[in-house]
C-alpha cells in the first residue's frame, strides 16, 4: 500500500473538503450543531507516550478543543501504512478547528514509535501479520481496563477514559476516521470495542459511534483482513459509516 502521503498529496482544498464531509457526514450521525474555531482559537498539539500492554511505547498527537468548550466528540485518526501522524495533520487539524478532540497516533513501527526485533528496527516493509494485529488488539479477560491484550488504539482509549473528567473527552461519543490500511485496523479495534461484554457496573464496550473510511483497503499489510468484521452485525446495520473513495483506488 502506497503511503497515504504520496497517494493523496492534497493541496488543502481537497483537505478542507475531507474535513467538511467527514465533519458534517459525523456531526449528522451525532446531531451536532456546526461550530468553527478561527486559527488563533486553536491549541497546539500535545505529544503523548503511552505504553502498550506488550511493551510498545506508543507516541500520539492530542489536538484539543478550548478549555471553554466541550468537544463536539472525540475523533481517533489513523494513518495509513507507512505513514504517520503528519500524513493526517491536516484533516486532524481540520476536525479540531470544527470543535472535535482529535487523536492521532504514529502506530508501532511507524513515525516516533519504533520497534524492534533481535535487536534490529522493526520497518513497515518488515512488520508481521501479529505485529499489525496487535495494534488494534482488545481482549483477555472480562474486564476491559485489566485485558491481557491492549494494543496501539486500545491504548489510547484507556487514555480518553481516564482523561474524560479533565479536558471534557468523552468515550461515549467517539469517532474513527481510518485512512488506507488504518482503516482496516480502525475496523477492526471497532468490532473489538462492542464485543466487550456489559458487567454489574454497566456497559464496557461499543462506545464508537460511528466510523469513516478514506480509500479503505480490504486486505491491509500482511493479510490483516476487515472481511470478517465487516460481516458482524455492528457493520451490516447498526454503525453508521461513511466511505470516501478517489477513482486511483481499488
């Protein structure tokens, strides 16, 4: 899969385009009023490190709305193979600036979150099927917060969760918008996130309210596969998706 970076290489026309569709196609979904920030309203990013359960210090861009404002919802970005949190910047920027707290990751073996593996540097040409499995890994146990396996976006939802109390994110109102492969995986961690059983203190997973698709691949790197998933009842009913398509892709 080309890199989102030199497939696109939009000029920000077409970008301020993505972000209108993605805005309004997710502000129809969760019947948001229209809201734009002006470029002095905007906060800088903050850099993140999480770890992952296996080990991975995982680098993320939080894009957050004004202290005075509540988030229309939160939005995780993800990035194509071989890119990174740049190749997303400006569609992340473009949702931040209509009043969504946005988060975007450099995913494991990508940007600022390397690997490695006997002692070598893991690339996107040398990552395994496991390796791209695990990024959107969410499972082991029956209590999400204590899982055995928490890969990249799992991570960064543990993260949404223990910050919802501080800068107004909310888990219950998240978006995953997916670019290329990160669509793939995107669709992945989504079904992972409703197959969380409900316990005695209530609800634990389907928290992803909806889901946009920016030239999805059905087989992403190494065989990773959204078939499955897009078979689950989730997909064929209950989420809504929106699905952006240029005329270069399969």
């Amino acid at each position: 899969m080309t890199p989102i970076s030199a497939r696109y290489s939009f000029p920000s026309v077409k970008w301020l385009f993505f972000v209108a569709v993605v805005n309004i196609t997710v502000g129809i979904f969760l019947c948001f009023n229209s809201v734009t920030l002006a470029e002095d309203e905007l906060l800088p990013p903050e850099q993140l490190s999480l770890n992952t359960s296996d080990g991975i210090s995982l680098a993320v861009w939080y894009y957050p709305v004004p202290k005075d404002l509540t988030p229309k919802a939160t939005v995780l970005v993800i990035h194509d193979m071989g890119g990174s949190h740049e190749s997303v910047e400006p569609l992340s920027i473009g949702l931040q600036s209509s009043g969504y707290a946005v988060l975007a990751p450099d995913l494991r073996g990508h940007g600022e979150s390397p690997i490695t593996r006997n002692g070598k540097t893991v690339t996107t040409k040398t990552l395994r099927k496991p390796d791209v499995l695990a990024i959107a890994a969410s499972t082991g146990g029956r209590i999400r917060h204590q899982a055995r396996a928490r890969g990249d976006l799992e991570t960064i939802f543990q993260w949404i969760d223990n910050r919802d109390d501080i800068d107004g994110l909310d888990k219950t109102r998240l978006c995953v918008v997916g670019c290329g492969d990160g669509a793939t995986i995107g669709t992945l961690w989504t079904v992972a996130d409703a197959s969380w059983p409900a316990i005695t203190s209530g609800t634990q997973g389907g928290y992803v309210k909806a889901i946009a698709l920016i030239s999805p691949s059905l087989t992403a790197k190494s065989g990773v596969t959204m078939l499955p998933a897009l078979k689950t009842n989730l997909f064929r009913g209950s989420l809504p998706i929106l699905l952006l398509s240029g005329s270069g892709d399969r």
